[in-house]
C-alpha cells in the first residue's frame, strides 16, 4: 500500500496540467451532437437515410427548431416536440408526426437508419391498442 505524505510534509511538487484534447465551442466534439430532452442521450446529427437529423433516434422526441424547411432551424418555438404517429408516403418512405406542445403545431420527419424499431413499431401499433377504436376502424372499412 502506497504510503501517504502528512500535511506538514508536503513538499511544494506541482504536477503540470495534461493537455485536454475535448473542446466545447465550435469544431468540438459537441458541435456534431446534441443531447435529447426526452431521453438525456447523446445523439450525433449525422444520420443514415437522412440530411437533418431533428429528433432522437431512442425515444424519438424531437425539439421544435424547423419552421418551413427541414434543416434551416428558423422556428423561434423551440419547444419539445412528441411523437405523435407515423405515416407512410405513397414511395413507401415513413415519417414520424410530431406534436409541438408549446404551440401545437403538427411537423412529419423522415425516420432515419438508426431509429429503434421497437419504438417506431409501438408507435405504428399505438392506434391499435384502444379496442374499440380499432374495432371501429375495421367495421367502416368493411
């Protein structure tokens, strides 16, 4: 066991500080992630299948930051934004609805490669799991 110098003993040793190679302002590690405020986790902006990643691909909560084109981060809302549903484009694409709940507003997002597809499956089912809306569904398409 390494033995413990007493107070009075210290010697006036300083050590240099090592060089810290994580930077926090533009070009740092964190200027190509951002951190989830559903979730807390980590997410990189750069995603498969996708130019704008706008949303976590854990939870799939997003904030509002888009107000007519994806990618120009020109909404001054920038509240937290659900995933609502999901829908399908006619070329077979599916796109996640988000519900701003600060101002309501309704957005679809393109999913991207890296999405959980057990939440992404949970949320397609989520319509399903009211009984009697289902049930209800299928009687008018019959």
């Amino acid at each position: 066991m390494p033995r413990r110098t007493q107070p009075g003993n210290r010697k006036n040793r300083h050590r240099p500080q090592r060089y810290k190679d994580v930077l926090h302002g533009n070009g740092g590690h964190r200027a190509n992630d951002f951190r989830c405020v559903g979730c807390r986790l980590d997410v990189s902006l750069v995603a498969p299948g996708t130019a704008h990643r706008n949303h976590c691909p854990n939870c799939l909560v997003s904030l509002h930051v888009d107000d007519r084109v994806p990618g120009d981060r020109a909404s001054e809302c920038h509240g937290r934004m659900e995933a609502l549903s999901l829908t399908v484009r006619p070329d077979g694409e599916w796109m996640i609805i988000h519900h701003c709940l600060s101002c309501g507003e309704l957005s679809a997002n393109r999913i991207a490669g890296d999405d959980n597809a057990l939440v992404l499956m949970r949320l397609a089912l989520r319509p399903l799991q009211d009984g009697s809306v289902a049930s209800s569904a299928l009687l008018t398409a019959l």
